[in-house]
C-alpha cells in the first residue's frame, strides 16, 4: 500500500528549532532619518547666516578656514598623508571641542595647512592657478632653486635652449649639448629662472582665470524649462572653452625682454620684473 504524501506548506519544527531564540522586535529609533535631515538642515542655516551677518574678528576667521580645509565633505587631492596632517592641525587648534583663540598658533596651523593643501606639481595634487596666485602672494620666486642644470636644460628643445642662452649673453653652439654646456657655465654660481616656473600669471591665465564660473547640475529629474536647443548650446559652449584650454602657441616666448637674466649679475635673490610668457605648462611643449 503506498504511503500517503507529505502535505505541502509549512511543517512543524523539531525539537531542535524550538530552542531557537525568538527574533527580537524591530523598534522605532528615538530620532528618524527624516528628523536627523531637519536637525541637520536647521543648524545649517544658523551657521551660514551667522557667517553672514556676525562680528568675526580675524583670528577666528584664520582659524574657520583650517577647520574648513578638513572638513569631511572637502575632498583634498595631496601627495602622501595630507589627510592625517590636516586632522592633526585641527586638533593642534582646537581644546575641548572649542576653536582655540591663539593668535600665533592658529597662524602656525594656516601656514602649515596652506603648505600641505597648495602644490604646483603636476599630476592628481596639482592645485593650478590658486596655488601660483598663492605663491605671488607670499614671495615665492625668491626661494625657486637654480633651474641651469643638465637634469632642467635638458627637457628643452634646441629653440629654448638657444633662447635661454641668448637672455645670458650665450651664443649658440653647433650641437645642443655644446649650448646647453655653455648655458650652464654662464648661470654657475648665480640663479637662474626660467620664465615658465614663475609664480605671476601670464596676461592669457588672468583672462582664463577671470571668467565667470559655472555650476553644472547632474540631476536626472531636473527637466526645468531648459529645451533641447538650449541644451546643445550649453554643450557647444563647454567645447569651445575646452578647446580654449589648449596649447598656447610660443609667439609670446618671442617677446620675452632680453635683460630678463640681469639679475644674475647680483648677488641679492632674483626678482623678475613683468614679462609675457606663455603658460607655464604648455613653455616647454609648445616648442
């Protein structure tokens, strides 16, 4: 006689599931995420308008921007720990949770977080014309190291190489290696710049600099009133300022004063006085 099946659906636990604890009740948390959000917002607009409308004296205004720099939602591109640098900054300047009012500390830590965060090195950390506008600012050029050396003159081409020996009073030699031989000789013992390592903007980087910016949204609900037609604008308009991003030709290396190098002659740090140069990416490439 065959046995009768095994009815489906739910089967009765063993004595081995009986043991098991029961799954605890879910409960409500004391805040919801909607309510963090509004504790979140509403602390926000306090903070932004007493920014705007308070009294803050200089010290703390130095001190808001270290706290800023290191903030969580600032993403910092640097070389090495940049990070845990500016972390220790901040809590170099900061006791019990309160921005500390030590006027000679929080201008160690601005220097220090403006060392760490500023790079004009080429690559993921470089910071572009804000760090050569820095630069400018502080006096930078003085402390450039001399650039007449086999490891520098030997990135140039055969034009550059000629026309930094011509702002030394070196003519140029049947080989490169002869010139650049001869460069290096001329600038020993003193130091010598080459115009695309200056820190002041060419006349081409202020007008690049001094154009309105623009914020894009990524939003894919955001329909607005925005038409098609004005959409392939905006983007004809991306193209042409990425296209006017490139190369600058080196007729503006042609221009350079040919005393640029007198300074040479002195002992006191070289300071160089305005000159046209192209950008200082694009000196060297462009040749």
């Amino acid at each position: 006689m065959p046995e009768p099946e095994a009815k489906k659906g739910k089967t009765r636990s063993t004595d081995g599931d009986s043991n098991e604890a029961p799954t605890p009740k879910k409960t409500r948390p004391e805040i919801t995420h909607k309510g963090d959000e509004i504790i979140g917002a509403l602390p926000t607009e306090a903070l932004v308008k007493s920014l705007e409308v308070n009294a803050v004296d200089d010290a703390t205004l130095i001190g808001l921007l270290i706290l800023a720099l290191n903030a969580r939602n600032v993403s910092i591109q640097t070389h090495g720990s940049g990070h845990s640098t500016r972390t220790k900054l901040v809590q170099s300047i900061t006791e019990g949770g309160r921005l500390c009012h030590d006027v000679e500390r929080l201008r160690v830590a601005a220097r220090q977080m403006l060392a760490n965060v500023l790079s004009c090195s080429l690559g993921h950390g470089d910071s572009g014309l804000p760090a050569r506008i820095a630069g400018d600012a502080v006096g930078a050029d003085a402390h450039l190291g001399n650039m007449a050396t086999e490891e520098f003159l030997s990135c140039l081409s055969k034009t550059a190489i000629e026309r930094v020996g011509s702002s030394l009073n070196v003519l140029p030699r049947q080989r490169v290696k002869e010139t650049r031989a001869a460069v290096i000789a001329e600038a020993a013992g003193s130091t010598y710049i080459h115009p695309a390592a200056l820190f002041a903007l060419s006349q081409a980087e202020i007008a690049h600099h001094s154009e309105a910016s623009r914020d894009y949204s990524w939003g894919y609900g955001d329909t607005g009133d925005a038409s098609d037609e004005t959409t392939e604008q905006a983007d004809g308009a991306s193209r042409a300022q990425n296209d006017s991003l490139g190369p600058e030709p080196d007729a503006d290396l042609d221009n350079l004063n040919s005393d640029e190098n007198a300074h040479l002659d002195n002992e006191d740090p070289p300071i160089v006085q305005e000159r046209a140069r192209a950008p200082r990416r694009h000196a060297v490439a462009a040749e």
